[in-house]
C-alpha cells in the first residue's frame, strides 16, 4: 500500500474563530488563545474539527516576537 501524498495529507476548507482570549504576566509576556472550528480533509476524512491554537509572544524593542505555537483540540 502506498504512502499518502504528503502535499495532499491535510486540505483546509474553512475557518470559523470561536473565541479569542489574551493573557498577560507581570513580565510582559503576552499569550493568545483562540478557539476554533476548523473544516478539514485529513487523510480522506472530511470533518469540523475543534483547534485551540495558543501563541505566545515576547516583545524585543518594538518589535513582538512568537517564541511558542500549540495546537491542540477542545
């Protein structure tokens, strides 16, 4: 059986955001989370999936920086 294209292992359709919430610390540091609705074909399944995508930002000078990126499903 043949591997899966790799190119083709992930199709986006469609993005709906579902909540967005921004923390910070007593640093400075920024953390963004967003919540949503992803439609997608993964591997041939086409399905709504649940993403929460957390970001976290540091800031240099003027200049804001993302240093860590997570997805995970709610």
């Amino acid at each position: 059986m043949a591997l899966p294209d790799a190119r083709r292992a992930v199709v986006y359709h469609n993005i709906k955001e579902k909540g967005l919430d921004v923390h910070t610390d007593a640093a400075g540091a920024v953390r963004l989370v967003g919540r949503t609705l992803i439609g997608a074909t993964v591997y041939g399944t086409r399905a709504e999936w649940r993403l929460r995508l957390t970001v976290d930002f540091t800031r240099h000078d003027a200049t804001w920086t993302a240093v860590r990126t997570v997805a995970t499903t709610w």
